[in-house]
C-alpha cells in the first residue's frame, strides 16, 4: 500500500463539557500518532464551564462558534487546516490506532466513513443496538459512531444543514450516503450511555426510533426539533 502523507483535523463540538473534555483529548493523542494529526479544533457554542480552558490546557486549538451542533461543525470544518477531518463527539472514545485506520481506507479509495460503536455499558439492551453499527445502511448510522470525511468530499457535499438543530449528523450522512459508497471501519469508538442512564434505556431509543420514522416520512428539522423538545429534553 503506498503511503498516505495526508493529515487528519480533529473537529469536536461542545458545549458545557468539562466532564469529558480531558479524558477525549488525552484519549486522542494516546492513540494516534502525531504525524498523522493536523491539529485537534474544539469548537465551543459560549461553554459556560471550564471546557475551553480545559481544551486549551490539553493543546487543542478552541474556535468560537454559534450554539447548534451542525454550525459548530461546520465552522470548525471552515477553519480547518487538514486534509481529512474526522468528526467526533466529545464524549465517544476512539480505539487504538484510529488515525492509521482512516488513513488506510482513505488509501484504499474509501473518501467517508465511520467506525462501529460499542456503550461504555454492560447493558444488553444497548449492546444490541450497538451491534447494529456494523451493517452498512443510512438506518444504522448516527454521529456517536464518529465520521471521517476527505475535505474535498465534504465541501463537495456542502456540508451539515444548519437547518437541522438535530438529527444533522443523520441527515448529512444520508446524503453521504448518496454520493459515494461509504466505509464501515471493522473497529469500535466506546461513547458513552449517560443520556440512557438519565432518561432510560428504553424510553430514549424510543424516541429516537420515533425520530427516524418522522424524518422517514417527511417531517422536516421544525417537526423533529419540536419532537426532540417535547419528548427528550423536557
């Protein structure tokens, strides 16, 4: 296999998330190489906390962003300085050598794609929906799985819809999906089940099931938001 001298730009969205933000960053350069990461972005929505201080100490690069997950991806993708970027949340755990995992498959002609995913829970109940992270269908996809992406690529595809303040990472994917074969990496990110622990098990994928069958039949990001309010957050 030839050589591959791209690198890789870390993107990672947050917002209030002093809690995680020292375990990802040190996760990260624990297992990556450091010629093959451009820069880690962090970009923050007005954290109140300690997050970006945090980020600052673990040597990420923070940029300052409008709240809404899909604006904050995309200017942190805007200001990016590598040839890849690699979308992750910033409570999901890449495995050991990820960098070299996406490196490889974008060397192999692969120009987007995701890990598999696995809870950092003993639950049966998520660990069987986890499993479905390997079968490659737009159905099984979410953001926890985490998205590499050739630059190219994405501002080919435009980018996330800033329209959508939830199910983006679907929606984007699922225009992925429809432009290029997409790539599931035969290795697992760990993201954590703490929304499943808070609202239960059952009742948050529920709703999130629900959320699919809506955007299935046509409800736009209004319809979803105005669900996801209704049901999860209050």
């Amino acid at each position: 296999m030839k050589r591959n001298n791209q690198q890789i730009s870390i993107i990672i969205p947050v917002l209030n998330e002093e809690k995680c933000m020292a375990a990802t960053l040190k996760c990260i350069k624990e297992k990556s190489a450091s010629q093959h990461i451009k820069e880690i972005v962090v970009v923050d929505g007005g954290s109140r906390d300690s997050t970006v201080a945090i980020a600052k100490q673990h040597g990420a690069r923070v940029i300052e962003a409008p709240k809404g997950r899909a604006k904050q991806l995309n200017h942190g993708a805007k200001n990016a300085k590598g040839d890849v970027f690699y979308f992750l949340h910033v409570d999901t755990l890449p495995p050991d050598n990820f960098d070299q995992s996406i490196l490889d498959a974008i060397t192999a002609g692969h120009e987007v794609g995701c890990f598999q995913m696995k809870f950092d829970s003993d639950s049966r109940f998520l660990g069987f929906f986890a499993w479905f992270t390997r079968v490659n269908i737009k159905l099984c996809r979410g953001g926890d799985q985490s998205l590499f992406i050739t630059k190219r690529l994405f501002e080919q595809a435009g980018g996330y819809n800033e329209e959508y303040v939830v199910y983006e990472d679907n929606e984007f994917i699922g225009r992925l999906y429809d432009m290029v074969p997409f790539k599931i990496l035969p290795r697992h990110v760990k993201t954590s089940a703490r929304r499943y622990r808070e609202k239960g098990e059952v009742k948050l994928q529920y709703h999130f099931g629900m959320i699919h069958l809506k955007n299935y039949l046509g409800a736009g990001p209004e319809k979803l938001l105005d669900y996801y309010k209704r049901k999860i957050v209050s």
